[in-house]
C-alpha cells in the first residue's frame, strides 16, 4: 500500500476548468483537463506534444485541439 501525505500533488483533486473559469475557451479547457488527467496515459506524452496542439489552438480560429 503507498502513502500520500496531505496536500502532495497526487492527493489534490482537480474539477473541470470549466466550473473554474467558465470564460476559458473549450479547447483549452481540454487540454488543461488532459494534462492534469490522473492516468498517465491520457496526458500528452511529453513537452513537445502539448506545444504541438497549443500551437494548432492559439494559431487557427475556432481550432479543436484532437484530443
């Protein structure tokens, strides 16, 4: 069994951005949603990647992030 002390990053729960800052754009609301996500597998695998699709969102008008 593994310990998670208090407060330790692991132990925080995190709700949708989007009851957070309603006014944040759906497409960065999920990217956001996708890097906190809790199984590793459904973040973007490295840096690269997230930069990747924040480039396609903050370049192109109404851009969907594919994920």
């Amino acid at each position: 069994m593994q310990f998670t002390p208090p407060g330790s990053p692991a132990s925080i729960q995190f709700g949708p951005i989007e009851e957070l800052r309603p006014e944040c754009p759906p497409a960065i609301a999920r990217m956001i949603n996708r890097c906190l996500a809790k199984e590793p597998e459904r973040r973007p695998a490295n840096a690269e990647e997230l930069i990747r699709h924040l480039d396609v969102t903050t370049s192109v008008p109404g851009a969907a992030i594919p994920f």
